[in-house]
C-alpha cells in the first residue's frame, strides 16, 4: 500500500513546519503510528488522499474514526491535507506567489492567541483543497480566490455622471419569500431583470440587504449595468476574531491591489452577513464590515453560522454553549423568533480604496 506522503516522518515535519504547527508534529507523528499499524485505517487514510487530490467528494459526512483513534480521530483529515503540503508549496512557488503571502496563506495555526493543538474537521477539508489548487491567497485578515462566473449575484448599475451612485438589482429568475430573503420558507415571487438598448429595469435590492418587489427602470443613456454575469473576488473570513475596520479595510485593499485587472469587485457569502445581526451586542466588527459594503439576499439554510458560533448544529437551542457576547446575542435573537441565515456582500475597489 502507498500511504500518503505525510506518513512519513520527515515530510510530515516539513508539512508541519509549513503549516506553522510545528509543535503538533510529536502527536501528529504518533497518530500515523496508530493508522499505520491498523490496515483498515491505513486503508482509509489512502482513499482520503486519493478524493482530495483528485478533486472528488466534499468530506463533510466522511466516518471520523472515533472508535479507533479517540480524540485524535479527526487527525486523519488534517494529515489528509498535510500530506499534499510539499506539492501545495511547490505549486503556489511554480506561480511566483511572494514568499510572504505562501507563508500567511498556508498557516494553519490556531489564531485565537491561544495556543490549542490545531483541528481540522472533516466539513473543513474540502476548502484546504484550495491550497492544493494554489488558488487562494491570505492577504492579511482575509482570504481571497477568483471565482469563475456568477450568473446568480445581482446586477450593479451604475451612474454614469457619478459612478459613486450605485443600485444593484436582483438577479433574473431568483425566488424570494415575502421578507425579501433567499430561505428555507416556500418561495413566493420571481424576479424579473432585463437589459436593452434604452432601459435597465430590475428588482431592487434594498440597503438592509433584501430584495424588494418593487421594479425599477433606469435610462441606459444615464445608467450603465455593470458585473452582469462575471468574475468576482472571492473573499473567505478565516477563524480568529479581531476583524477590525482597519484590519477589514486594508485586507480588501491588498486584495484589489493583488487582482488588479481582474476585478473591481469583492464577493462574500457568509452568516457574518446577516443583515438583522447588525448592532447585537458583540457584532460590532461585522456591523462594521456590512457598512462598508452592498449586502444583498443569497440562498441560505435556517442554521447558516450556528456550527461557526457553537462548534455544532442542532434544533434544540437550550443545548447550545453559550460563553460569549456573541453566543449569547446570536442565542436571544434566535429564541425572540430571528432566523440565522447566510447574506451576501459586495466591496467595490472605488469605495474602499
Ligand atoms: C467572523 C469572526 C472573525 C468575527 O470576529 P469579530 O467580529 O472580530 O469578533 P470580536 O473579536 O470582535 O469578538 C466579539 C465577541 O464575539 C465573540 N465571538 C467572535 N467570534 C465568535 C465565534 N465564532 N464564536 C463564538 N464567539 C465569538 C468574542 O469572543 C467576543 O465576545 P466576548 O467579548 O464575550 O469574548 C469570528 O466570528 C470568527 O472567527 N468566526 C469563525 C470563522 C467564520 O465564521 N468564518 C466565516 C465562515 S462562512
């Protein structure tokens, strides 16, 4: 049987040196002894190798091998991704990515302050494929990919006398319920875009980020309809907290200036932007960020984030640990009848640069 590279003891320390998380090498090293001296697990720990290289599966209801590895059954994910370190490198240097932003990109490191032994979970394994790809870039708090065309992001029109005037509209065909938001409730209306030689007209989406039913039309001559389906920048929030507005407005710059030529537009979908979190207690960083940008409904589940806050999903709230501000705010809004949901946001490089 081939195992996968991290199996071996010296690559595995370079991966980990790599990752920033040398001091996990001893019990990571033990860990591969015990999936080594197990075929089943060793088993496993090929096939898992072979869907992540390959592109296939996205990990998230993979076994985690409890019963056999306890505690550290979740290291078999990590030392998945680990052992696809030496190749990533090689991959982001082959593409002339600057040594800093490889070295930021590729950290794995708990960024809390506090030093926990680093976790990968297995619904968290196909995004390290990304790194794989050497298609993501940390550029400070942030992360950032070019995605390919979005057909379903709303439209922006802009002002042509004065470009700082946007709206945006809807996209064509999307279904909202009567809130205006992409949900889990039965869908009621359809929205209709439409672009000719002499009008733009559309649905609105409104600046607390849902979408209105009113349509609006505008003169071509005065407005032009700008991203029609295109390519964005996609942004990514890693964990860590401390998602200052300086912090937030200077990773978007370095991101602009990064792709520049490739897009004037940042992209995020996240249950950090939903609209109705603005001003809880402990939202004032994502307050924050939702005001620098354009935020608008996407299509979201009813838990979007609950996994992100307590570390796990579940219907029944009173078992949710709450030792927060934030848990504890996300907690009363839910139990007052708010919905957790994901929302969709705009930056644009005129309005942050
Ligand atoms: C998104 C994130 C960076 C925002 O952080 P932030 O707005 O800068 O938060 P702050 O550092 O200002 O913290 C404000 C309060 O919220 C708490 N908090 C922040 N993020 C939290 C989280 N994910 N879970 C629980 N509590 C959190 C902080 O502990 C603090 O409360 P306290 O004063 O009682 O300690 C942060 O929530 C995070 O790390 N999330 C995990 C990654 C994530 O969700 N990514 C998006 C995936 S789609």
């Amino acid at each position: 049987m081939n195992l996968p590279p991290a199996y071996s003891p010296a690559i595995l320390a370079d991966a980990c040196k790599i990752c920033n998380i040398a001091d996990d090498y001893p019990h990571l090293l033990s860990t591969t002894e015990k999936i080594v001296s197990d075929s089943s697990l060793a088993e496993y720990a090929c096939d898992l190798y072979r869907e992540f290289t390959q592109g296939v599966g996205s990990f998230a209801n993979h076994y985690r091998p409890v019963d056999k590895l306890g505690e550290d059954a979740d290291h078999i994910f990590l030392l998945t991704v680990l052992s696809a370190m030496p190749e990533t490198l090689a991959r982001y240097r082959a593409q002339g990515t600057p040594e800093d932003i490889i070295t930021a990109t590729l950290d794995l490191s708990n960024k809390s302050g506090k030093r926990e032994p680093v976790k990968l979970l297995p619904r968290q394994v196909a995004y390290c494929r990304r790194y794989y790809n050497a298609a993501i870039f940390r550029l400070g708090r942030f992360h950032f990919t070019l995605s390919g065309d979005k057909r379903d992001l709303p439209a922006v029109v802009i002002n042509r006398q004065d470009p700082s005037h946007k709206v945006l509209l809807s996209a064509d065909q999307m279904l909202y319920d009567d809130n205006g938001f992409v949900d889990n409730q039965p869908p009621t209306w359809l929205t209709r875009a439409s672009l000719t030689e002499k009008v733009i007209s559309g649905n609105l989406i409104n600046p607390n980020g849902t979408a209105s039913k009113e349509r609006q039309t505008f003169a071509a001559g005065q407005w032009t309809w700008q991203y029609g389906a295109r390519t964005v920048i996609d942004m990514h929030i890693p964990a860590g907290g401390g998602m200052t507005p300086d912090l937030s407005r200077e990773s978007l710059k370095k991101a602009f200036r990064f792709f520049a030529g490739k897009s004037a537009a940042v992209y995020c979908n996240s249950w950090i932007f939903n609209p109705q979190l603005q001003g809880l207690p402990g939202t004032d960083n994502m307050t924050a960020l939702m005001k620098m940008g354009h935020l608008f409904p996407v299509k979201s589940s009813a838990k979007e984030g609950m996994f992100f806050l307590y570390g796990t999903e579940t219907d029944d709230l009173s078992t949710l640990p709450v030792h927060t501000t934030l848990q504890r705010s996300a907690l009363d809004f839910m139990r007052a009848g708010g919905q957790l949901r994901a929302g969709g946001i705009f930056f644009f490089a005129d309005e942050i640069c």
